[in-house]
C-alpha cells in the first residue's frame, strides 16, 4: 500500500501541474489579446532610434531631403532606328547563309533569321551578329530527311546610329 500512496502522490502532482501550465497557457493568450495600443500611446521617446524602416511609415510621412547636385554628362544614345531585311536564293540546295548589313555608320542591335518557302526538314543553324557587329547572319541547313522543295533564309537586321 506504501507504493500507491506514493503513485497516488506523484499523479496529483502531474496533474497539478498540467492545470498551472495550462493556467500559464491562458493567461499568455490574455496577454496578447491585451497587448493592442490606444491612439497616441506610443511616442517617439517610447521608439528606440533607429529601429523604423521608410516601410513603418504611410506615403507622404517622410519629408524628402534637399535635391543632390545635378550629375555628369551621360554617354550619347543612339539614334536613326533601322530595320532591314533581305533573303538568299530560294532551292533545294543545302546549307545556305544570309547576311545582312547595316548602312555606313549604323551598328546592328539585334536581328534573326527565319526559314521561307518549303521548310520540311530544314533548321536554322546560327542567327548571329556579325563578326563587326555591322549585319546580322543567318544560316539554314536539311536535315538528314533532306527537302527537296524550295527554301531560303531570311534575315532582319535591327541597326542604329551609335553616337561616339
């Protein structure tokens, strides 16, 4: 009988405390139901400095600085946009490159090249600058299926006025 007095001691002290972690329990919840601020209780001697973000604050609460001085000269831009575009012959023959220049003066910015005409088993194989970066070049090729209809590579050239 010894032994279950000391049982008997032992569950009521668990489950004393269960009931005073779970009053714990409560009364943190109560805390943080609590813990909402009335209008205007927080000011800026209760606010540690430094610890707002321009994010904590509504558009239009924070004043702006005065204007910085103006910068340097930026580099010119470009000017004159061009696109051009022409193709190669049109056969069965197979690969085939199109290239495609700029104008005297102009620099190509950008360009591609599509496949015309009958396009069963045909791919393009580059679409590239030109090694000066003046046109853009193409190059078309059969698959191993081959095609014995008529194609052609087409390419555009996209060609600018860069100011220097």
């Amino acid at each position: 009988t010894l032994a279950c007095v000391g049982c008997g001691l032992s569950g009521s002290r668990d489950l004393a405390e269960r009931h005073r972690l779970r009053g714990l329990h409560h009364s943190a919840a109560e805390q943080r139901r609590n813990l909402q601020l009335k209008n205007n209780s927080v000011n800026s001697a209760k606010v540690k400095n430094a610890s707002l973000r321009a994010a904590d604050f509504a558009p239009g609460q924070i004043p702006t600085g005065p204007q910085g001085p103006a910068g340097p000269q930026g580099p010119p831009g470009t000017a004159g946009l061009q696109l051009i575009s022409g193709s190669g012959a049109s056969n069965s023959s197979s690969p085939k490159s199109q290239q495609q220049d700029c104008p005297a003066g102009k620099r190509a910015v950008g360009g591609g090249g599509v496949i015309t005409g009958s396009a069963t088993n045909t791919f393009l194989s580059t679409s590239r600058p030109t090694d000066a970066g003046t046109g853009w070049v193409a190059t078309g090729r059969e698959s191993s299926g081959g095609n014995a209809g008529n194609w052609a590579v087409q390419t555009w050239v996209v060609c600018v006025t860069v100011a220097s």
